[in-house]
C-alpha cells in the first residue's frame, strides 16, 4: 500500500547571510559572514592538508597532524593551552577530513580577540611532543582494534577497499591502517605541518556578531606574519578496482546479523549533475521515506533503516547503499537492493516522490544554518569543494528546478549495476551459499584480521 504524505507547503523565504572576503599580504584567505542577531562569534581555520594527500605508506599522518593541534604549542603544553581556552569560556577542536584540516572556536564576541590570538599560536608554532603523538598514536591504533570486532565499521573500511584500486589513497581510512599509523613518529608530524600548513594554503571563515573591519584588524595582528607557503595539492586517483561485479563476505562467525554494503565509484563533488542526484538519491534512499528504505524496512522487515548516499569529496567518492540485516535474510535483502537501483534507471520516478524529495531537501536547508557554527561550517565546505558564490542563494532554486527527466537521466548515468560491489560482514558459512545462488558472482571470503 502506497503510504500517504501530507502535501508539503511554499518554503518560506530565507537569505544566507552576506558574507564578504579579503586576503592578507601573505596569502591568508578571510571570509566573513556578519550574523549581529546571535551573540556568539565562530572562526575556523580551513587547512588544505587533508588526509586525500597523505604520502604512500603514511597513510593517517594528516589525521594525526590535526588532532596532535591541540596538544600544545611551543609557549604551552596541553592542559595549559586546554585551561587558557577555558578560561575564554571555549575550546578548541581540531580533526582531518579527507580534503582539508580544521580548527575551530566558538566564543562571544568580547573574547574573540583572545580565542583567535590562541588559535594563530596553535597553527603557527604547535608543540607535537613525542609524547602527545605517541599517545595520539595508540589511540587510533586501539580504535582500530575495537573497529576489528565491529561490523558497521570493518564494513566500511572493507567496502572501499572492494570499490577503489588498491594505488589509490581512498582504499585505505582516511585514518590510516594500522601498519601506517605505527610509522607515524613525530618527525613525520613536523615535517607535515612545515610543508602543508601556511598561509597560502588557509582560510579563516569568521561567522557571528562582528564585522569585517573588526575581524580584519584581528586577523592581520594575529597572523599577518605567517609564512606564506602554497599548498601541496597533488591529483587523488579515484579508480575503480574493477569494473564487474562482485561479490565478498568478511567472515564474523559470531555475528548475529549481516552488515551489507552495495555500491561503486561515485562522482566529484564539483560535477555538473549534482543537484540531479543529490534529488535521485533522496528517492532511492536519501530519505526515510525513500524506496530502498520502505522496501527492507517496511515491506520485508529485514532491518531497522536502511539508507543510500554518495559520499562527496573533490575526487570521486563512493557511492554506497547500507543496512543491517538478519543473517537468514542476506541474500533477500541484497536482490532488493540490486532491484531498486535497476528500477530507478527503468522508470521515470512518481510526480508525488519528486515533489517529495524537492520540497524535504528545499525545506530543510534554512534550518541547517541557524548558528554560527553552521554558517562558518557551511563556508568552510564552500572553500574546500570550490562552489560559487551564488550557491546557498540559489540551492532552493536549482533543487526545486529537477524534472523527473533529470532523475531518469541521472540514474542512467550514474548508477552503475554492472560495476556493483556487494559486501556482507557476517557468518560466512551461513551466507556464502546464499549469496552465491543470487547469481551475480562467486563470493570471495576474507577474515577481519586480513590485511592484504
């Protein structure tokens, strides 16, 4: 039975704050978007030192390098920098995203000059102590011990290395792996930082109650003597490790259930189709109420959720379909899966799931960017991924401007059945048979200690 949905609304009107942008001598970038209404100032810095461009064999050292920011600098070790901010009524948090590193702060405005002078300190001049680097160290190598006995995560880590060629940086976590991460010394950490993290290659974003006069006076005292130095921005190769489709079983005899992962090589996120399939997606299995969602969900009751995205990065990351199922139903749930992706690229989709899908994605985007947080975070990914300056004006537009003919043409396009890797963490003895009886390739089973 068709469920009924109620039928959605005229968005209202909203306007993404007016941001305007200014570049130090030395190459700094500084955006900045005044939101007087919130009494709150957020500033990040976007690094372009992400873990996309980790050297071959030190795979996990940009992650390291981000996270070991807020152990210290040179004037103070950790629980000093720690209390100096506290004392600020703020932190500061620090990571690694495959196309860029972050820090960031949220203060109100009076503290603001304070928290950036301790910003500028923590990019500058950071300590990385041996010893904060090897803690840092075995913690992600505990982490990926703990990931070892965890379907969801061991299925992700294995998924790509099934959908990329084994050269290419996106086979292994943006993490690392922990042959690379026991390599990682805090030399490597340095020399990282000296030749990634510079002037040229940040960008601050400044978004609350402040001007741009006011933030420019800041940013020049702060950081108009860093040294300028351009980024290292080398080309990710995205390949595919095959084009055909297969299948793999992680084997985890104990597992009460089935973690699955359907999927292949997606697209950049600067590709002309984008919003299309951004749309398409949320049909197939965006959205709750999405096809492969109330077709494992609510129609067979093989699982709780079960959702489909494309993973954007600047080179082509995965597009994936995920859920966990009973193990008795594996083979059930992946030919449901494989179904609705071949419906999807056969049929135009229904009026009501485009009007659907369109009036979700437009209605819920104001509300992502109600703080100053979310505002500096949405310009940070504008930076990182290049988007015009017109982008959040126009989002609700070129969203509500799909047809059900671009959907279909999409789906054509980017969806790529033949090349579909299909991956299953559980009781292989169960469900090798099964699989394999689905007719679409004999499946090859690996351990989760295989580190091949």
């Amino acid at each position: 039975m068709t469920p009924i949905h109620p039928t959605p609304g005229i968005p209202g009107p909203y306007e993404f704050p007016v941001t305007s942008t200014f570049t130090l001598s030395n190459g700094l970038q500084v955006i900045v978007a005044p939101m007087p209404r919130l009494p709150l100032v957020t500033a990040i810095a976007v690094i372009d030192a992400g873990a996309a461009i980790d050297p071959a064999g030190g795979e996990g050292l940009a992650t390291l390098s981000a996270a070991a920011l807020a152990e210290g600098t040179v004037e103070r070790d950790g629980p000093t920098l720690a209390d100096a901010f506290e004392r600020l009524g703020t932190s500061i948090e620090c990571g690694a995203d495959w196309d860029e590193a972050t820090a960031q702060f949220t203060v109100t405005p009076s503290r603001f000059s304070g928290a950036l002078a301790l910003l500028a300190e923590v990019l500058q001049a950071p300590r990385f102590d041996s010893a904060d680097i090897e803690r840092l160290k075995a913690e992600r190598l505990a982490d990926l011990l703990q990931q070892r006995v965890e379907p969801r995560g061991l299925a992700d880590e294995r998924f790509a290395r099934a959908v990329y060629d084994a050269r290419s940086r996106y086979a292994r976590p943006a993490g690392g792996t922990p042959t690379t991460v026991r390599t990682l010394e805090a030399s490597r950490v340095r020399d990282w930082h000296a030749r990634g993290y510079g002037a040229q290659s940040t960008t601050l974003i400044v978004a609350g109650d402040i001007t741009a006069k006011e933030v420019h006076a800041e940013v020049e005292l702060r950081f108009g003597g860093w040294t300028s130095r351009a980024p290292d921005a080398p080309a990710v190769d995205a390949s595919s490790r095959t084009t055909a489709r297969e299948v793999h079983i992680v084997a985890k005899p104990d597992a009460p259930q089935s973690e699955l992962r359907v999927g292949h090589v997606g697209l950049p996120r600067a590709h002309p189709d984008y919003f299309a399939v951004v749309v398409m997606n949320a049909v197939l299995g965006g959205l709750f109420s999405s096809r492969i969602n109330l077709n494992l969900r609510e129609r067979h009751a093989y699982t709780y959720g079960a959702y489909s995205a494309f993973d954007w990065r600047r080179a082509a990351g995965p597009f994936v379909v995920g859920t966990a199922v009973k193990t008795e139903v594996t083979d059930a749930a992946v030919r449901e899966i494989l179904s609705e992706i071949d419906q999807i690229r056969a049929h135009s989709i229904r009026s009501e799931e485009l009007d659907l899908a369109t009036s979700y994605l437009a209605g819920v985007f104001p509300i992502r960017y109600e703080t100053t947080n979310a505002v500096a975070s949405a310009l940070a990914l504008a930076t990182v991924y290049g988007l015009p300056a017109d982008y959040f004006s126009t989002y609700r537009q070129r969203i509500g401007s799909v047809t059900q003919d671009d959907v279909l043409r999409v789906a054509r396009a980017q969806l790529q059945p033949d090349a579909l890797q299909v991956l299953a963490v559980g009781n292989a003895d169960a469900i090798a048979a099964p699989l394999a009886g689905l007719g679409i390739g004999t499946p090859t089973v690996t351990t989760a200690a295989d580190d091949s």
